[in-house]
C-alpha cells in the first residue's frame, strides 16, 4: 500500500479501551521499531469514532480533522499524517481497528480504504482464533485437573485423609498405610523436611483403633536434654529447681494412644538409652523418682536423616534403631513426584482460599508448568507457602499467573532453560542471564552479598546496583 506504518487495537469491552498489541512502524531507511504497548480510551481518537460508527473512514491530513488524538505521537516519537481505519469485525461483534498510516506518496484512495477492509477479514478471523484458542488452552488445562481428580477419587488414592497424590510412590505410600493402621506397630516416617511426615503420623493414628485415644506429638531437636527428659518421663516435686509440683511426661499423657516423637535423629545419646527401655519393658520412670510406671502406646517416630548412616557414624545408638525400624515408611521428596504437583497445586489453591474467605482461583497453565518444572527443595510446605503468597498477590483477583510467582521459581535452572524467551534482542537476553547468575549466587550464598560479589568477580558495590537495577529478592 506503500505507507509508512500499520496499526493494530484490540477492544477491551471490560475496561472501555483499545490496546495496540503491536505497533510496527518502517523507517525510510528499512529500520523495524516496535513500540511499547499503549491502551487509548475507547471514546477517544478515530479508533474509538471507528468503534461507534462501525465504519471505515480515511483522514488525508489528520491535522484538519478534530477526531484525530495525538497523544501517541508524542509518547512514540512517530508522527502521523494521514490513515486508513476499519473496523476488526467477528460474529461477535468489533474486536477492534486496523489503520494503515501516512501514504509515502499521494494520498489515501477508495481503493485502498476497499483493499484494507478485505484484508480486516482474515486478520479478524486469526485475532477470533487466537482468543478462542487461548480460551480453549485455559479450559483444557482446567479439565486435565479436574480429570486427574476424578480419577484419583476413583481409584481412591487422591486423598487419603488429606495426604495427596496419584503418582507410583504415593500409591505405594497409601498401600503401606492401610496395612499399618490397624496394627499397634511401631512406624519409622523417613523423609526430607517439608514432606509431610506429622501428616503421615497424624493420618495413621486417626485412622487406627487408638483414634479415640490421645495423639501426643514431642519435637526431639526442640528440647535440651534436660527438659527433653522431663518432657518424655515425667517428674516430681522437687526435682530440680523450678519443679514446684509432680507432672506427668508425655508417655504418660499418651496412655492407650499414640506417642509422636518428630527429629528421632536430633535426641541425645543418653536420652535414646533411656527410650530404648522405655520401649523394652514398656515402664517409665519421673525424674527424681525411682518408682516405675508401666504405660502402654503406640510409637510413631520420623527424621530427615538416614539413620543407617548415623548408626554407623556412632550417632545413633543401633539396638534403638533395630527396635523402631519395624514398619518403615519412606516419604518421596516432591522432586521425584512431580506429577502430584497439579493436585497439590489446586489442594492448596482450596484450602487458603478458604482460610482468606475468598472464591478459589484459577492457575494458568503457564504458571501451573512453572511450578511443576521447579525442584522444590522445601517439598510440600515450600508449595503451599508459594500457593499462600500468589493468592495473597492476586488479591481479589481471580486468576495466577507467572508474574505471580516467586523469582526463585522462575529463575531456577530448571525452569529459566525451557521457558527462557529467544525472541528477544541479544542485550535483553543478556540481561536476563546476568539476572539469574547474580540471583542464584546470592541464594548460594545465603543473602551473603560480599561473598557472593568475590564468587561473581564484583565489588560489594558493584554487587548493590546490579541487585537494584534487576529488583533482586530472595
């Protein structure tokens, strides 16, 4: 058509404005530029008369004609004289405009205004198709959850008492628990941190026959090796300074029910001798004291680390080891079970929805492949508290998206590699390497900034503006 530029607006109905989705102007020296996105008022400018009229129009000389507005000329640098617009027509309705811009030579003719309403056709045709493509990608994604739901419910392994998962561990998982609840065996939960292991516990014994019963749970790292035995044993007046009167440890409490006990690999070595008799002869004794009490429990322990190991590091004493590795039962980190993660994802999404008293979000499928591409190094609780934070961004809106999730997700390496975009120009691509480099050096280093500036060959000033030009946080 031998003009300068073209224009493309969509209409947005819901916020009464177009939005130029690509604004591509031709230099006379061949040159491409692509402008910033821009959004016009839809009662403003020939787009918006367009709009209303549903009609083509041309202007020879914009600066005769009082329709025309101005205000992209002065943000974009690109100075428009004369235009071809029409309107962007579907079954819907106008989607929006499509303008040709400043005739190089002559001016603007009837037959030009015809060719560009034939071409209005296919584009509306391919902008419709877009959108219902994009619709249709969303729904899809919806209903591949939904599906996988269903599925798990049907074959009864989605929720076992609120530990979720459909992947091959996790079936093996649930396969284990329903032998063991209903037998008072000693369980070992072994698993890194943020697996779910009180979960676990918590499920076999509100399941069992003792659910009645109390469930008394005791952090083994929490304590000092003093309280810890006061804690386990119990103790009478006068024992120690601050004993003002008898109490009862929590073997004692549990009576007839289960007994917890969290981090078995943190307890001190004279502390395990004692629960190992504990465990032989089923009898306690207070500090202070040298009256036995028999009890009766279940235990259920759990740690994050191999026991094997620290038995033969001489961390862990190995006849206790032998009497609590009865019914071993080994938690998959997420990473080996990211299959579970759109469950998980849309379990939380649930349940902090509810906590905050709001409608349940959507999650894109974007957002939803970020999230299952991370390895997630906290496990379960690292999702929920990324699921937490995105719904506490979005506020009342009803839909997650990437730009909502944590920089650690979507510069990780295992995420930053597939979904790196290449279609930018080389500086910008530069500058997101150098964003993720930066980033995960300081997360090696702890926050550590003059260590990480001396790993990256950067004063600690150097360090400072390149955390503040890329808006760093860990």
């Amino acid at each position: 058509m031998d003009i300068e530029g073209a224009s493309l607006a969509l209409h947005d109905p819901k916020r009464k404005d177009f939005y130029f989705i690509r604004t591509v102007e031709e230099q006379r020296d061949g040159i491409h530029q692509e402008m910033e996105s821009m959004r016009l008022p839809d009662n403003l400018g020939v787009a918006g008369w367009v709009l209303r009229e549903n009609r083509p129009m041309i202007i020879p000389d914009v600066s005769k004609d009082s329709r025309f507005f101005d205000g992209f000329d002065t943000n974009g640098g690109f100075v428009t004289r004369s235009m071809i617009c029409t309107p962007l027509r579907t079954r819907y309705g106008i989607i929006g405009v499509l303008c040709a811009l400043n005739k190089l030579n002559g001016t603007f003719s009837d037959k030009e205004l015809k060719l560009l309403e034939i071409l209005a056709v296919p584009v509306s045709i391919a902008l419709e198709n877009a959108k219902l493509y994009g619709a249709l990608k969303q729904h899809a994604n919806t209903l591949e959850q939904e599906n996988l739901k269903l599925k798990s419910q049907m074959n009864g392994r989605f929720d076992f008492q609120g530990v979720i998962g459909s992947s091959p561990s996790m079936h093996k998982l649930f396969v284990l628990l329903e032998k063991v609840i209903g037998a008072a065996t000693t369980v070992l939960i072994q698993g890194e941190t943020g697996t779910g292991k009180d979960l676990i516990a918590w499920t076999i014994h509100s399941n069992s026959p003792f659910k009645h019963k109390p469930f008394i749970a005791e952090n083994c790292g929490a304590l000092s090796e003093n309280l810890s035995e006061s804690e386990l044993f119990g103790h009478v007046k006068g024992a120690f300074t601050g004993a003002i009167k008898d109490k009862k440890g929590i073997f004692e409490i549990a009576n007839g029910g289960t007994v917890f006990l969290d981090e078995l690999g943190e307890m001190p070595a004279s502390m395990q001798v004692k629960l190992l008799r504990v465990l032989q002869d089923g009898q306690i004794r207070y500090v202070g004291s040298n009256k036995r009490k028999k009890v009766k429990f279940r235990l259920i322990a759990s740690t994050n680390r191999n026991l094997e190991e620290e038995v033969k590091q001489g961390n862990f004493r190995e006849d206790l080891f032998y009497r609590i590795n009865i019914f071993p039962i080994y938690l998959p980190p997420l990473r080996e079970r990211k299959e579970d993660i759109p469950l998980l994802t849309s379990h939380f999404i649930d349940l902090i929805s509810k906590k905050l008293t709001r409608k349940p979000a959507r999650i894109t499928s974007g957002a939803l492949e970020h999230l299952s591409q991370y390895d997630w190094p906290g496990n379960v609780r690292e999702l929920q508290n990324e699921i937490e934070r995105a719904l506490t961004l979005i506020g009342e809106g009803d839909e997650i998206r990437e730009e909502h999730l944590s920089e650690k997700i979507i510069l990780s390496p295992e995420n930053f590699s597939k979904f790196q975009d290449f279609s930018r120009n080389l500086q910008e691509l530069k500058n997101q390497f150098e964003k993720r480099v930066v980033f995960e050096t300081l997360r090696k280093t702890k926050g550590n900034r003059t260590h990480a500036a001396r790993m990256l060959g950067l004063t600690r000033q150097g360090l400072h503006n390149k955390i503040c030009r890329y808006n760093i946080k860990l």
